[in-house]
C-alpha cells in the first residue's frame, strides 16, 4: 500500500459540487460505514478546529455540527480525501446513533431489487 499523501484544505475541488463535496463516515476500528453526508469550506473548517463532524446541511442550508440537537456527536480522528480532491472520508469514533431515526447507521435498508445479486 502506497503512503498517504497529504493535501490541504485549499486543495479540495469545492467549485466541481457546486461548493460542496460528498463525505462519507466511517467508524474507527470497525471500518462500517456509518452515512453519507455533504460538507462546505466552512464545515471542514469547523471540524478541524472543533474534532468533531460538522456537516453541511443541504435541508438546513447551513452547517451544522452532527449531534447539535441529538447530542450523538462524531469525533474526527482522521480525514481521507479521494484522488480527484472532490470527496472526503471521515474516520470517527460515534458517541450514539449515526442516523436521525436512531439506527446505527444510516444505511439499514436493502434496495428490494438487489436480493438477486447476492444468489450470483
């Protein structure tokens, strides 16, 4: 495996998303993706300056810090950005439930239509 290579915030393609960019979280230790979320300038900004995820919120219009009104906030440990410099990857350590309906992760439903894959 390749080193990482280290790029900075000035770096990320904001304008290629509109001045956002796709972030998907990760659980430190288990790998499981936990959601797929949207961040601005300013979010990273703000999660590098706090430790915890803040996240753009695109039905808010604002950003806001993940568990602002829950209180099941994200700690940062590591942020990944892929090659393009258009997505990023945050690796976290939860403090509760990652997905608003209280599921640990936002992804806990099956698309019905995919059953048949897994019989390949």
């Amino acid at each position: 495996m390749r080193k990482l290579k280290n790029v900075s915030l000035s770096e990320l393609n904001f304008d290629k998303g509109g001045g956002i960019l796709p972030v998907v979280v990760q659980e430190e230790g288990t790998g499981r993706i936990l959601t797929l979320a949207y961040v601005n300038r300013e979010a990273v900004q703000k999660t590098l300056e706090t430790g915890l995820a803040h996240y753009y919120r695109r039905s808010h219009g604002k950003v806001m810090m993940k568990g602002e009104t829950s209180g099941h906030v994200q700690e940062v440990m590591d942020i990944l950005v892929d090659c393009d410099l258009d997505a990023v990857l945050y690796v976290v350590r939860p403090r509760g439930p990652a997905c608003h309906l209280g599921e640990e992760t936002c992804f806990h439903n099956r698309l019905r239509e995919a059953e048949n894959l897994r019989r390949k």
